[in-house]
C-alpha cells in the first residue's frame, strides 16, 4: 500500500497525491507510515498517513485511536490508509476531522479555507478483511507467551484458563477473556511452525524460536498519554505509594519492561520509574507532586493493551513487568538494549528447562 502510494497510484480525484517522505519519526518513541501532499488548484495540503493492511472495525478504530493521540509535525494533519472505508467509517473520519482514503476509490479530506472531498460508494475490492493473522503480534501474541511460562499444558482448555489468569486486566479490569476458538487458532500456527506439538500434551519445543517469532513481530503499546512527574518520596515509598493506589482505586499498575530490566538480568535502573497504567486520571487525582520534565523520577504511561500487563510479577510491594516482557521492550531498543536482553533470554531459557524436568 505504501508502495502504491510512493509511485503515485493512489488517487481521490480531482485531489492528486505526491509522496514526501516514508516513516518520519513524530515524537519520542513512535513513527507515522508516510507523509504526502494533497492539492487541488494550487491549494497544497500536507498530511501524516498511517496506513493499515486490514479493514476490520478493531483495525479502524485502533488506527483512528492512534492517529487521536499523535503530536504531529507543524502544519502537518493526520490521515488513515485502508484497504476499504466503509461509508459509516467515512462519516466518523469527518466528524473527528481526520482525513483517511482507501484502494477503492473511497476518501475524505477536508481542509478548512482549502478543499472538501467526500467520495464513498466504492465497492470493497478485498474478498477478506483478515489475510493469516500474525498470532506473535498484539493481543494473540499471549498464547505463545503463555508457553514460556508454563512450557506443557494437557488440554487446549488448560491453555485458555491460563492466559486469562496470567491477564491482569481480565482478572481485575474487566477486559474480555481470550475465546477458546481464537487460543485453538493460535496453536495451530504454533504447531505448523513446529514451536508446540500436539501428542496427547501440548508441548513448548522450540522457546528460542518463539522468543525469536515474539520479537521480529513486537509492536510497542498504545499509549493514550504519557506524563512525567516529581514525587517526593524516594523510589521505595513510589512502589508502596502505587501499589496502595492499585489496590484503593482497583486499578493495574505495572512497570515497563524497562524498568523491570534488574529483576531478571545485570542492568542498573535509571532515576525515573516508569509505569503502565490503564487510567492515570484517577492516579493524578491521589499522587502528590507536580507534573515535570525537569528531573522527574515517575512517568506514568496510559495504555489499555493487555500484554504489557499479562504474567506481570508481584515481588515485595510492586507489580513488575514479565521476563518476557521485558525481553521484547530490550530488542526493539538499541544495541546495548540487545545486548541486555541476551541476560534476560538466558534467565527465560533456564526457567523454561528447570519447568520441564
């Protein structure tokens, strides 16, 4: 899709599309897909273009979600790339102001004092909103992850009940439990991949090539709003301070995989404690300090996605991230992140062995 576009053959007449840049770094930790221009009688628009290969509702609104959220360049405004918009999706691009097109010939761009287009009718030319689901990625990514911490289950069952105990966000926030058809899935593409095997038991065979799978297929988390703070308390009282939140307002609290690095490798933890938490309204509602970027020593991440927060590790007075969790945060790092992570794979790897003798 993006291709299409880079070679100019994406088009929303009587707009013409001119491809400007591929995967512009936006804020700190997130790149967009595209930047192009859009014009029409000298009028030039300028928009960052996130693109999607699926068309399901989740893809649109998890896109829509992001693009929401998304500081982006100056005069720069935000665009969805889909296969196929609906006319229903159309009208709620409109109506928050994001522009979005597709490969059949649907769109809506609108600037104000330039132009407005709304073309719909299109006919999906897509037989199927899902090609093979990429089940090392997102939220499927917990049924491979599940294995690397319990390496030999006995029933497809046993694997289901698993993940939903180890989901900190279905078990206390009221996330809907994975489907026993989507874990049966799942574990047909791990067993096709030779990772599991079904012989009575479900088996783990290859951890490494799963950890391998898990990693080329990490997608960092939503985040809906991330805000550094200066709490007066050194970082002992912080961890009893949360998990006394978490447990008052019923709310997860999690540390990233970054800030779990000491627990599972040789790894000195920076002054800033980061955290994940699906709503940081209530925590600013309780947490005293004050919101800054000058030597801050909290920042509290906001995200709803649910694998940063499975298999999370309770230990003394605070919820940690998983060693996988960890893992995955390291390699999409730099190379001295990769270079840690190594530490953090052999821990996984010997636990794994001392879980099957």
């Amino acid at each position: 899709m993006i291709e299409q576009l880079r070679r100019g053959r994406i088009f929303l007449p009587p707009l013409s599309f001119r491809f400007l840049e591929s995967e512009p770094k936006v804020d700190e930790n997130r790149r967009i897909d595209a930047l192009v221009e859009a014009s029409w009688r000298g009028n030039v628009a300028k928009f960052a273009v996130e693109c999607k290969a699926l068309w399901t509702p989740m893809a649109f609104e998890g896109a829509l979600n992001l693009l929401r959220s998304l500081s982006l360049p100056k005069g720069y405004r935000p665009m969805l790339f889909l296969p196929f918009l609906s006319e229903n999706q159309l009208q709620e691009l409109e109506r928050e102001g994001i522009s979005g097109i597709d490969l059949c010939g649907n769109g809506v761009v609108i600037v104000p004092g330039m132009f407005a287009i709304f073309r719909s009718g299109g006919k999906n030319r897509f037989s199927s909103s899902a090609p093979i689901k990429n089940i090392y990625r997102k939220r499927s990514s917990m049924v491979g992850r599940v294995f690397l911490v319990h390496p030999v289950f006995d029933a497809v069952q046993e694997v289901c009940s698993e993940i939903n105990r180890r989901n900190m966000l279905v078990s206390c926030w009221g996330k809907k439990p994975m489907s026993l058809s989507t874990v049966s899935k799942a574990l047909r593409t791990l067993e096709q991949d030779l990772i599991v095997e079904r012989r009575g038991a479900i088996r783990l065979l290859q951890p490494d090539k799963l950890l391998e799978k898990l990693s080329e297929s990490y997608a960092t988390p939503n985040i809906t709003e991330r805000l550094r703070l200066k709490v007066p308390d050194g970082s002992e009282k912080i961890q009893e301070l949360l998990l006394e939140l978490s447990q008052t307002l019923d709310l997860p609290i999690v540390a990233t995989g970054t800030s779990s690095v000491g627990r599972y490798a040789v790894m000195q933890r920076g002054d800033v404690l980061s955290v994940y938490s699906p709503r940081l309204e209530k925590l600013l509602e309780r947490l005293p300090g004050n919101q800054t970027d000058r030597f801050p020593n909290l920042e509290l991440v906001e995200t709803e996605d649910e694998i940063v927060y499975f298999d999370a590790r309770q230990e003394g007075d605070f919820w940690w991230a998983s060693p996988v969790q960890v893992y995955l945060e390291l390699m999409a790092g730099d190379k001295r992140d990769r270079e840690i992570a190594e530490q953090v794979k052999s821990f996984l790897l010997k636990d794994i062995e001392r879980l099957r003798q």
